[in-house]
C-alpha cells in the first residue's frame, strides 16, 4: 500500500472552500514561464502512514513528468501525463494508464488528489478554473491559498527568485504534502 500512495502522490504532482471567482489570466500572480523544472523533496503524512523522498518534476506546456526517488535515490514511480493521458511507471510492477491523473489516482488509492491545482499551486498560483480564496503576506506574495476544499500554506519564497515558493504544505481531511522546493529552472 506505501509503493501505491508513493505512485498516486507523484500523480499528485502532475497536472471545495472557494468563495471568490475564477480569476482572468492578467488577475493571476506573475507570469512564470510555460516550460520549469522543479527539484526539491517531499514528505507525505496520510493517517499513521507517512513517507518522504526526492522529487524531479519537468513541466512543458501541456505535459508533465515526474520522477520520485527515495532518500537514498532509488527510482520509486515515474509519472508522464501529455496528450494521451497520465502513464505511472513503478519497478516490478506493469504501467498504468489512465485518462488524467485524477482517475488514476482514484483507481490507485480509490480517492482523488489534487491533481490539476498542484501545477499552479506549486507556483504560487490558483488554478484559474476553479474559485478560490487567497491570502498575500507583507511582499505581495500567496501567503495561503484556498481552492476546491485544499488548504495550501506557503511558508517560504526562494531567495533568489523571490515569486517562486520554496515551502509549501497542502492539507485536506487527513492528508498532509510537504513541499521544499531545492531548485527551480526554466528552460
């Protein structure tokens, strides 16, 4: 059951309590480019379970791609979503397929994650298809945000690119994702 929360957090990284609208495109926080690789770790708590690891995540436009390692570097789950659909790749066990990655999540955990927020909420950003309710610190910045009953708590901005998250938590009814983002690059 660890390997397959493993597999359905990464799907997680692909791809509620709202009261205030979608936002237009120019509402959103700063443009980021289209096309970033994020590096850091992560940390899962879900009841009495918990695990932790690396994560290299590429995204480009449309597509996504996820590489979850343990702390030691060994390669857990590797998860591709393009055009058709969300492919999760773990060792010793056949590829899963699916639609999007909220399906194979559910089908994998038998609940879905947040699958399509975690891309913009990653980048201090809501995702503008769904209201949400937001928070800004002293600088301007997403100090917390509130979309589609996930409470996402930014706890520190990077140094060197001070719009880009460093820490951020993402809770919801007895799951917790702990994010510290090591590196971000666009390509």
């Amino acid at each position: 059951m660890r390997t397959i929360t493993v597999a359905a957090l990464l799907a997680l990284m692909l791809g509620g309590c709202a009261s205030i609208p979608p936002a237009s495109r120019t509402e959103i926080e700063p443009a980021f480019a289209d096309t970033w690789v994020l590096q850091g770790r992560i940390g899962v708590q879900s009841g009495e379970q918990s695990m932790s690891g690396q994560i290299h995540w590429r995204h480009r436009g449309e597509t996504d791609e996820v590489l979850m390692t343990s702390p030691l570097g060994q390669g857990v789950a590797r998860i591709v979503r393009d055009a058709d659909g969300v492919a999760l790749d773990m060792p010793n066990q056949p590829v899963r397929h699916a639609p999007d990655a909220d399906t194979l999540t559910r089908e994998a955990l038998g609940y879905a994650l947040p699958v399509a927020g975690l891309t913009w909420w990653v980048q201090a950003r809501p995702d503008p298809a769904h209201a949400y309710e937001a928070t800004h610190d002293a600088a301007g910045r997403l100090a917390q945000l509130k979309q589609n009953g996930w409470v996402i708590d930014y706890l520190q901005y990077a140094a060197d690119m001070p719009a880009r998250p460093r820490k951020l938590v993402v809770a919801r009814e007895g799951l917790e994702i702990r994010l510290v983002a090591d590196s971000w690059r666009t390509e």
